[in-house]
C-alpha cells in the first residue's frame, strides 16, 4: 500500500482507452465499475474529441457481483457489436474487474463474433498507463499484422502516436511532412488514425519510425522480429536529434538525407545576441523519460542552459534515462512520487522547471517559472494552433515555449541593478506575464531555504548582501557559502567571505 | 410565480427504470468538495490508481500543494496476502497524520477494490480510533462506485459521522448538506432573519462545530441526495421537515415556509424577512427567463438534483422538460418536488447511456444537461448543453443565487446565438 496525492499515470485501462480513442472502427468494452466511466471526460474535455471514446463500460454493481457478471460482460460485448459494428474489438478489464476473474478474453470469445476479439492483459496493480497503451497496441499488432511483401515505393508506418498523447497530432504531421521530403510515404501511423484494417497492412512498410518508445516500442520490436521491419530509434525532437533521424532514415533506405530547412529558426534564434542571457541558466527537467532526454540535449547543445537534474516517472524507460543523466553528470530522479519530485525541484533549485502539468504547479509554488515538455496532458497542451515538438517546426516551437516564462534580457539586468527597487524587485516576476507582482515576504516564504548549519553564523551586512542575490540562486549560494566558510573554520560569515566563497566557486 | 401546486404533478408518474451503462461519477468524487468543506478533514480512499486518478482528473488541476485527500494504493502485494493490509494502511495512517497535524478527522474511504476484496474499513476505524483519539477522530464510508453515484458519497459520508454525534435534548433546527460557505451564511441569516434558532450546519466547518443530534432536534435538507443521512437521523431520534429544495426563488420560499410552520413563525415575519429578497431573485431569474422560456429540456442522470432543477426550470424559467433522467429517484425525498413538476417529461431511473442517446436524438432538445463524457460530443452533434457537474460546484441555493442558477441554463444558449453571428461567409 503506498499514499498517493497526485499520479503521473493513469491506471493501464486508461492506456488501452487511448490506443482505442485514437483508432477509428475499433471498440473496447472494459470490465467495469460504474465510475470508471470518468475517464471518458479526459477525452471529450482535455482534447475536445467530438465524440465519445469508443469504449463500452458493463458498469457492474455490487448486487451484481453475487450474481452473474459474466453474463453482463456477454451482454456488453453482443451490444457493442451491434451497435457500433467495429472491425475488431478489444476486451479487458479495470482494477476492480481483475479482482474477480471473469476471463473477459474467454468470455468474448465464445460469443464467436465475426470479428477478432483480441483480449488485454492489464495488470492494474502492478503497472501503469503506458504499460497499458503499449501492451494494447502490441495486442493488436500481434493479432493483425502478418509479413508481406513490400511496397513498391519507399514506405515506413509510423508507431505511438494516441489519443490524449503530448502533441500526438502536430507531430504526426510534422514527420509526415519531413519524410515526404526525403521521397518516403507513410504506410501507416498507428494507432492514431488508424484503422484495424490498416493494422493488417502494417507489414508492407519498408520500415518503422518509433516516435514514442513509451507507447509503440512493444509493436516496434514485434513488428522487427514478424515482418523484419527495422525501427528508428532516434526521437526526432531538438535540431540535432532531427538531423540524427533523418540520417538513421537515410542509413535504413539509402535515400539522401538532405532536406529544405528554411522553415528551422531556432540556430539563429539561440545565436542572435538577445539570447545571451539565456547561457546557463539552470534547468531541472522531468516527465516521460522520451521527452527528458531529448529535451536535455536542446537545453545543454542548443539553447546553451545548463542542466542540474532530470528525471522521469516510467520506469520502463529508466535506463535510457539514466544513462542521458550521466552523460549530463547530473543524479538521475525515477520516481512517480510527486512530493519527491518538488523536494528535488527545491533542492536543486532551478531557474526553469521543464517538467509536465504537475512540476508546472511545484513550480508556481516554489516561484520558479515552468514550461511543459511532456504528458500527463492539460487542456493548455491542446492548442488550437500547429504546435509540434517533433522536426524542425518542433524545434521552433520549443525554443519560444521554454524561453517565454523567463525573465527577459533587459529585464534581468534592470533587476540585477535595482535590487531593492520597488517595482523591480527580484520578487515581482517578469513583467510580460501580466501576473500581479507579489509581496517580497510572501514570495520568500516560497523559497526553499537552506537552514544555517549552526557551526556558521552569518553577520548582519552578509545576510543582507545574500538577500540581493537572485532568489533562484540565493539557497545555493548560502549553502555554497556556509560549506566554504566551514571548511575555513570561519565561524561567522562576512560580505567578504560570501565574496570570496562565489570567486572561489566561480567557473 | 404561484405557489399553487400544478393541475397535474408528477407524483404519480410512472418511472421508467434502465439497467445498462451508466456514465455517472463514483462516489469518491464528493471528497472534491467535502475536503474543502471540512477544513480539518482528512480523506483518505483505500483503492486503487483508478481512484487516485479519478480525484485527479474530477479535480481538474491540482490547486493543492498536499490535498486534504489521498489514496492508499492497493498494490500486488496487498492482494496475494503477502502484506497484511491492516497493518500496511495503520502505517500510512500513521505517517499521514504524523505529517499533518492540522487533520481532526480521518475518513476511510471504501472503493470498489477494496470493497471486492473485502477489506474490513469499520473496523480498521474502529482501531485506528483507538490508536489516535482523542486528537484524531476516525470515520469510514465507501464512495465505491458498485455501492454509490456521485453524491451518493456526500450522502455516505454524513451518514457515517450521524451515529457519533453527541446526544442532545435541546431543541435545534439542523441543516444537513455541505454548502459552498457563502451559501451557507445567507442560509443562516435568512433563519436568523425569521427567528428559528438555534441553527446547526451538518457538515461543520470544523470538528469541534459538530452539531448534536436528538429527539428534540429538527433537521431539514439542504440537498436532495441524502436518504441515507437522513434516515440516520431519524434513528438517532430527529423529525425532518418535508419540503422542495431551496432552488430557485419559489424552492427557497417553500423549503423557508416549511421551517416557518415547524417552528411557528408568524406569516408577518416570514414576510418582512422574505419579502425583499424574494423579489430580487425573481427579477434576477427574469433577466435569464427570457431567454429559457418555452425551450424544451432533457437532462441526463448525474446528481440527483434533476428533479429539482426540472421544477425551477419549468416553473420559474418556463423550460419544458422532455426527459428528466436521476441516478437514484428516492420517492419519499422527492415528493414535494414530484407534486409541483408539471406532468409531461418522462422520469426515468438508472441509465443505459446508448438508449437514452437514442431517445435524446430523437426528441432533439433545444438544452441538454449531461456529464462532461457526453457533452462535447453532443454539441459537436449540434446539440446546446449545460454540464451538470457545474451544478455541484457553484454556489447555486437560496435567493440570491436563483439568477445564477438560471444564467448557468441560458448562458449555453445565449453562446450559441453569439458565435452564431460569427464566421459568416
């Protein structure tokens, strides 16, 4: 048993839910209580689907289950069938519904439809939403796609896009587009907007592109061993990591991997002068492991920020996430516990969180400005306009997203200059987000203090002069101080050794 | 607005009753406003990641640093036996309150799994109890979703603390039902106003606000999904007061009236302390009336307050109902209700969501009431809706909310005639 505030996953049903939302002429019927039916609402509402996820609930209740629930699974599923006439139907169960061991899979089948009813293993008390998705799509592939020959053309599908997925639909578009460039048509992109029919067609495909490994590497790798199809391993997000796509494409098919990149902007966006300010500025970064590392390269080799942790919430993915941290010398972070995130956040003490919807609230709590980088998704990660994050559209689109919750150049001097300003100090924020700037003693009570070590005392005029320090940076730099006095045996702390402990930390 | 009671009511309307999918909350979803009502509460749900993740989800975003509710996530081990469950949740207990010293009362919350698997919560309060009074007190509910729908967990949860309250002979007049706080004091200051006292909110604020309960005690409800409670209360000895729900200006005067006559108000009085507010919620409904009047109405099932906002709509806005559809229709509670909705919608029980879509796309109403499962997909289909849950979440009793009550029903309408006029070719 372990307490959870906030989850960074759904349960796996929820992943399954998002593989079928995103298929057309697919439907799920899930094994579950009344109430689970919540989860059609992050569908119609967080994506503004227009219709209701293809999904059937037997909402059983508790004078059924001394009954025959089994018999309401039939029910469920002949309904279903009759009603919403799918290709293939999907069948598991909620937490609740693993409880009591219906056999959902056993149960359909012997309804002998005329369609292929492909049972889900989700384990609900042992994994998590993208387990889910990726096992219900894997399902799918493994009952659906059979070797063929290839196309005549140069094709590759795409695998792991969903509903509900962290800018699923723009960055579909964006590969799309970037391999049209290199003379390569898509096969077909799964499961968004995909068909089962077309899952039957996915063994034609010269290759496959794995945008998402949390959602489509189980298909990935079946689809190598069934139909010896190689997959990408290169995530297209960030310039370089684009061109490293473009160039594993290049390998796979011999195609040349030179494309028209008029449309990139962000190299000179991050080496124009107005981006100065930017270099090193320190960021702590978490969400899916797909989208930290990548977004780990963009902030160290492209916008020049340094980075001072990284983590993500999957296990699944932890080694590849681990090995990034290392590359970046920083301690990796795998948890789901959000209290642990924000105590890292806190101690790291950043002057940018690239985190999910969750790191955004830590971050409006410890003062620290936050852009969001990856799923769990919000409304706001639904935008109305083309928003990719994927190819070089993508890596337009994230240097304007990460670089506008920052306080800007000239302002940061000003604020620098005029520390004790009334209208510029340090707590009153940037002045382009339209927020009320707070009161300098509400702000501070925000700020992850670092108690004074009791074997340093700090003087008067040093506790002052480390007040005009920035307080993104004012928790390091008295920790810094009071280690560098310590070491000294200076017991109590002056202007002059908070001085000489940031010359003697200074790279 | 007349009080006379309609021709032909809905008393004796026969209800059609459905069995199939139900696209309604679980009962877990009433944390969302009972940890905010009590400010020394604790909820804690025994369950799942589909629990954690429903509260997540429900609550929209998360506005709290460290929620007064959590869950205590069942995992494999719980369930193979391997870990003792008792002793697993007393150390969460433990370290929960340990961590916030701030909480009064700790509510178990029961939830399908741990409903299915049996998990004994009464007594693991009973002995948590023991282990942390009296600092601590200790209740248990379930908010599953195959025991309960949505505000049934309200109802739940205030059943549970009922058996517990201290025992009085005063007599008192008890209002039962969480209400947003500004509601609340206007419902205290319109019975102040008619004299009735002394006054107790069920839930309180704060633990040591608890009402006490007895035979002398009269209690009335604020909200029509609480027959469990009260029929709690009435074994504790307490008489309720029958009356409609304070919705709307005619609902509040009834549901005022009905404690005027339990505790003998003088006409003079109920009228010099109505009187003014009265005709500040019908002009304020009139303003939105305009816009309702004669538009046809269907509402999906999800509150429990359906049958009380199809008597506001029809009665004061001039809506008429084509279907009224409830999770739960509790006769002998919604009887005043029943008697003055002018006959003519369809009543029906339960849900299966596929039939009911059929007959709503048939009908066509000119406004749907529904979840927020259905209401995209219902107005990209070119339907108008209200989602109801809004209904739950704003301040809508008494007086002085009637307009806003109202203007929640026009608003969709009066959007849809303004982006009417935009995009034109």
């Amino acid at each position: 048993m372990k307490l959870t505030l906030w989850t960074y996953e759904g349960p796996p049903h929820v992943g399954a839910m998002r593989v079928a939302t995103a298929m057309k002429g697919l439907h799920l019927v899930l094994h579950a209580p009344q109430g689970d039916t919540y989860a059609d609402l992050l569908f119609t509402m967080i994506e503004r689907r227009d219709h209701r996820p293809p999904v059937t609930f037997t909402t059983f209740q508790a004078s059924d289950l001394g009954a025959d629930t089994a018999t309401l699974l039939k029910s469920a599923v002949a309904a279903a069938h009759d009603r919403f006439r799918p290709q293939a139907l999907l069948v598991g169960a909620s937490c609740t519904a693993e409880l009591i061991q219906d056999d959902p899979g056993g149960l359909a089948r012997a309804l002998n439809l005329d369609v292929p009813v492909v049972p889900l293993e989700l384990p609900s008390y042992a994994r998590k939403e993208n387990f889910g998705a990726d096992e219900t799509f894997h399902a799918l592939v493994r009952a659906l796609a059979v070797p063929m020959p290839r196309t005549e053309a140069i094709t590759c599908n795409l695998l792991g896009a969903t509903a509900l997925g962290f800018r699923h639909r723009d960055d579909v578009a964006e590969i799309t587009r970037l391999l049209a460039q290199m003379g390569v048509a898509v096969n077909v992109c799964a499961p968004l907007g995909a068909t089962p029919d077309d899952l039957r067609r996915l063994g034609q495909a010269h290759f496959n592109v794995l945008l998402y490994p949390e959602t489509g590497e189980g298909a990935a790798r079946y689809l190598e061993r069934a139909c010896g199809q190689p997959y990408t391993r290169t995530v297209p997000i960030g310039v370089g990591a684009t061109r490293d796509f473009l160039a594993e494409v290049a390998r796979i098919t011999g195609l040349s991997a030179a494309v028209d990149e008029t449309g990139l902007r962000q190299p000179w966006w991050s080496a124009s002068v107005d981006s100065t300010y930017l270099t090193g500025k320190r960021v702590f970064l978490f969400g899916d492991a797909t989208h930290v590392i990548a977004a780990a390269r963009i902030a160290a080799q492209e916008i020049g920020f340094e980075v001072v942790g990284m983590g993500c919430y999957n296990r699944e993915q932890a080694r590849a996430l681990r090995t990034a941290a290392q590359a970046h010398g920083v301690e990796p972070l795998v948890t789901d516990d959000y209290l642990e995130v924000e105590a890292a956040i806190a101690a790291a003490a950043p002057e940018l969180i690239l985190g999910t919807q969750m790191e955004r609230h830590i971050g409006k709590r410890l003062g620290i400005p936050c852009a969001v980088i990856s799923a769990p998704v919000h409304v706001q990660d639904f935008p109305a306009r083309y928003s990719p994050q994927m190819g070089f559209e993508g890596a337009n689109v994230i240097f304007d997203t990460w670089v506008h919750p920052l306080v800007m150049g000239l302002e940061e001097h000003l604020l620098t200059m005029f520390r004790e300003d009334f209208e510029f100090h340090d707590a009153a924020g940037p002045s382009h987000h339209g927020a009320k700037a707070v009161a300098r003693e509400e702000t501070e009570a925000a700020i992850p203090v670092v108690q004074p070590s009791g074997e340093v005392r700090w003087l008067p005029d040093a506790e002052r002069e480390l007040k005009k320090i920035p307080f993104f940076v004012r928790a390091k730099a008295r920790r810094n101080t009071e280690t560098f006095a310590a070491a000294r045996g200076v017991a109590a702390i002056s202007v002059e050794t908070l001085y000489e402990a940031k010359a003697h930390y200074a790279r | 607005m007349s009080l006379d009671l309609p021709a032909l009511g809905c008393a004796t309307t026969p209800v059609l009753k459905e069995r199939g999918q139900r696209e309604v909350f679980c009962g877990l979803t009433g944390i969302i406003w009972l940890h905010r009502k009590m400010q020394d509460a604790f909820f804690l749900v025994v369950g799942s990641r589909t629990c954690a993740h429903l509260l997540q989800s429900a609550a929209g975003v998360m506005i709290f640093a460290e929620p007064r509710f959590g869950t205590a996530i069942l995992e494999e081990k719980d369930l193979a036996g391997l870990a003792d469950a008792n002793t697993e949740l007393d150390r969460e207990v433990g370290r929960l309150l340990a961590r916030r010293p701030d909480i009064r009362q700790l509510f178990l919350v029961g939830s399908c799994p741990s409903e299915v698997i049996k998990l004994d919560l009464a007594r693991a309060a009973e002995r948590l109890n023991g282990a942390h009074a009296p600092h601590v007190r200790v209740y248990n509910y379930s908010g599953s979703g195959i025991e309960t729908t949505f505000t049934q967990g309200e109802d739940a949860c205030l059943a549970a603390m009922v058996p517990s309250l201290p025992a009085t002979d005063v007599a008192e007049l008890l209002v039962v039902g969480a209400l947003p706080d500004v509601v609340e004091d206007q419902c205290l200051a319109l019975l102040a106003a008619l004299g009735v006292g002394p006054v107790r909110m069920l839930p309180a604020r704060r633990s040591h606000e608890m009402p006490a309960v007895g035979r002398n005690t009269r209690y009335i409800l604020a909200q029509p999904f609480l027959g469990d409670t009260a029929a709690a209360l009435d074994r504790r000895g307490a008489r309720r007061i029958a009356a409609p729900f304070p919705f709307g200006e005619e609902g509040t005067t009834l549901w005022l009236q009905a404690v005027a006559d339990a505790f003998g108000v003088m006409p003079a009085r109920f009228d010099a302390a109505t009187a003014a507010p009265r005709a500040r919620a019908r002009k304020a409904v009139a303003a939105h009336a305009a816009t309702l009047s004669g538009r046809s109405l269907f509402l999906f099932p999800d509150s429990q307050l359906e049958i009380p906002l199809a008597r506001f709509l029809a009665r004061e806005c001039g809506m008429r109902p084509l279907e009224g559809g409830t999770p739960l229709l509790h006769r002998a509670l919604r009887a005043p209700e029943l008697a003055l909705l002018p006959q003519g919608p369809v009543l029906s029980e339960g849900q299966d969501v596929d039939r009911q879509l059929d007959r709503h796309a048939a009908l066509s109403p000119d406004l749907t009431v529904c979840g927020l499962g259905l209401a995209n997909p219902l107005e990209a289909a070119g339907h108008a809706t209200k989602w109801a849950i809004e209904l739950v979440f704003t301040p809508v009793h008494f007086y002085e909310q009637a307009g806003d009550l109202a203007g929640l029903f026009s608003r969709p309408l009066r959007r849809r005639a303004l982006l009417a006029q935009g995009g034109a070719a």
